[in-house]
C-alpha cells in the first residue's frame, strides 16, 4: 500500500508542479562562446525559460545554495560537459547536485552535451554512464541536437502556465 501511495503521490505531484525555467544551462567559462552564440539563442528562439549564473544569480546570495535552487527550480538541466568542464570545481559541484536529483527525484533531469573530445564516461561517473547524450562533435548528433533539445524543453510546464491554468480555466479541474 506504501509503494502504491508513493507512486500516485509522486505521479500526481508531477502532473501539477511546475518549473520556473525550462533548463538551468552547466558550463564552464571557457566554453561560453558555445554557450552564448548558439545554446542561448536556440532556446531564446523557441521562447524557453532558462536559467544561467551570470543573468540570474542574485547578487549577494551564496553561490552554493543558489545552484541547489536553480538545479530544482529547472525542468532540465543543460550540462555542456567539456575537457574545461571536466576541470572546472564549480561544474562538478553542479553536476553532483544535477546527478543528486536525478537519483532521488527519478525525473530524468539531466540533458549532457558533449562539446569537444573529452571522455564523457570519466566526467559523469558510475552512475550516469549508461545515459545517452548529444555528441556535439558528431556530425550527425549536430545535424539533430536542436530538435532533440527541444522535444525534450518542450514538455516542461513552468510554474506561471499552471496559475494560466487555475485562473483562466477554473472550470476545467472540476474532477468528477
């Protein structure tokens, strides 16, 4: 009955949560021309919400709290995992609260870009190696990389489309 109570408590919960961002975008600093001239303005274009250190972090705040809030307050999270990133404490120490939800929520946050030759197997860990990612150094992974993104980003429902949802149709969830 407890299985069965955890089910349906975490299913209904999920139906009616939402996200202040589509993603929360991990990178180190010397992969941001990548990050700011083609992952930004592919997700500006398709008008998602995301969330990124320098545009969000409130100043004053402890750093450390507000990637704990961001990973969560995220449908995705974006990692662009690089030979920098690889090195790069602060993208570990996010990456570890990404692989953190990912294990405890079971919600399959964590979307991984490969952007240049690093060995991925060695940047995520035991256990996140069986993960798929986008190989952004294949031809072929670049070629679909945009639409698979945006399959994914387009499933999240952010906190402000659930209010349109109980103000404009309050109607509508009148369960029967």
């Amino acid at each position: 009955m407890l299985l069965f109570y955890q089910i349906v408590h975490h299913n209904f919960y999920s139906l009616f949560s939402g996200y202040k961002y589509h993603a929360f975008i991990i990178y180190s600093s010397d992969d941001s021309d990548f990050v700011n001239r083609v992952l930004i303005p592919t997700l500006e274009r398709y008008n998602f919400k995301y969330c990124v250190h320098w545009k969000d972090f409130p100043v004053g705040e402890v750093f450390a709290r507000t990637i704990v809030k961001s990973v969560y307050n995220s449908f995705k999270i974006i990692a662009v995992v690089s030979e920098h990133f690889a090195t790069s404490n602060a993208c570990k120490f996010e990456l570890d609260h990404a692989q953190r939800r990912l294990l405890t929520q079971g919600d399959d946050c964590l979307i991984v870009i490969k952007y240049d030759d690093v060995d991925v197997t060695e940047v995520l860990g035991a256990p996140l190696l069986e993960r798929s990612y986008i190989d952004y150094t294949s031809i072929w992974d670049r070629s679909r990389w945009e639409s698979k993104l945006v399959q994914v980003l387009q499933e999240g429902v952010l906190e402000d489309e659930i209010d349109d949802c109980r103000e404009g149709n309050a109607n509508n969830n009148i369960l029967t």
